[in-house]
C-alpha cells in the first residue's frame, strides 16, 4: 500500500511540474544548458562593459606600471554634438555614428579596444556605432547604460559649462558604497 501511495505522489508531482512550467512565464522556454549558457554570457561579456567597470577603469590611479593610467580602451561617445555639449564622460571622443565611416581612422588606432556608447538603455546609438567600427576593423564593446546610467550612478561628467556630478540614484547603485559589488 505504501509503495503505491508513494508512486501516486511521484506522479502527481512530476505533473505539477509540468504543469507548472508551462504556465509560469519564466520556465515557459526552458532554461539553457550551462555548456549554452556559458557560451552565450561569455559573449555578452565580450561585447558589453557595465559603467561602473568603465568608470572604474577610467579612474585608476596609473599604479600599474605596466599601464601608466592607460585604460587600455578608448571611449566614444556616439551621439549629436547637442547631445555631447549637454554631457558626456570624461575623456570620450565625440564620435557620431554618421561620421564613423570618414574619421574613425584619423581619430582612433585600431591597435585600441573601443568602448561606445549613447544616451542609456532605449537608444541603440551605441550598438549601431559599435558595428560601424567593428565593420571597419575595430575590436569594440558597447557601455550598458551609455551616459544616463553614467550619470545616474553618481559619476563625473562634463557639459559645456565644465564638470558636473550629480548624487547617484540609490536605484541604480548603493548609497554609501564603492561598488555594488557585483
């Protein structure tokens, strides 16, 4: 009596999970292998940057001889000089997407990583710069977030008036705190 009871639940709960993922609109697509999803984080990675890992990049004090406070990327703001006189990151190159094609090779080595980016996560400003370069020969990622996430994380920008930093928004890091840790 008691094996078939334990059957009857066996099954009963193997359907609920059936069940289950096809209703729960997470599990409706089943998730990944991780031989897949290795594969496929390990390319976002190779095309993404996050602003804090630029900002931190950007900010390193040249202790590392082998760098002398040399990044070892380049950052391009790809948006309208309007966009660019409003503010943009420390140090980028204003470069807009439409003038990629005629003064990406006097601007830029094609020795140096590029990091683009646009005006935050509803603009694909910066994936469509990021393609123009790497269609030109140019190893490039793209900044998740471009310059609103930049600015909204409490980082240093600068506008046509000079520099400006705004307190970071506690929705996009942690108050108090070097990093988010992530």
């Amino acid at each position: 009596m008691k094996s078939s009871a334990v059957t009857r639940n066996t099954r009963n709960t193997r359907n609920t999970r059936n069940t289950l993922s096809t209703r729960n609109p997470v599990l409706r697509v089943a998730p990944a292998s991780p031989a897949a999803a290795v594969a496929h984080f390990s390319a976002s990675l190779a095309f993404h940057a996050d602003v804090s890992d630029v900002a931190a990049a950007l900010a390193a004090d040249g202790g590392d001889s082998d760098r002398d406070g040399d990044p070892g990327f380049v950052v391009v703001d790809s948006r309208s000089t309007e966009s660019w006189d409003q503010g943009h990151v420390p140090g980028a190159i204003h470069l807009p997407t439409a003038l990629i094609p005629e003064q990406a090779g006097q601007l830029l080595d094609r020795a140096v990583p590029v990091v683009t980016y646009c005006w935050g996560p509803g603009c694909n400003g910066a994936t469509r710069a990021a393609l123009a370069l790497a269609e030109l020969g140019y190893q490039v990622k793209e900044m998740l977030g471009g310059f609103e996430y930049w600015v909204r994380e409490g980082f240093e920008f600068e506008t046509w008036e000079g520099r400006e930093r705004r307190a970071a928004d506690p929705l996009t890091a942690p108050v108090g705190a070097a990093d988010c840790g992530c």
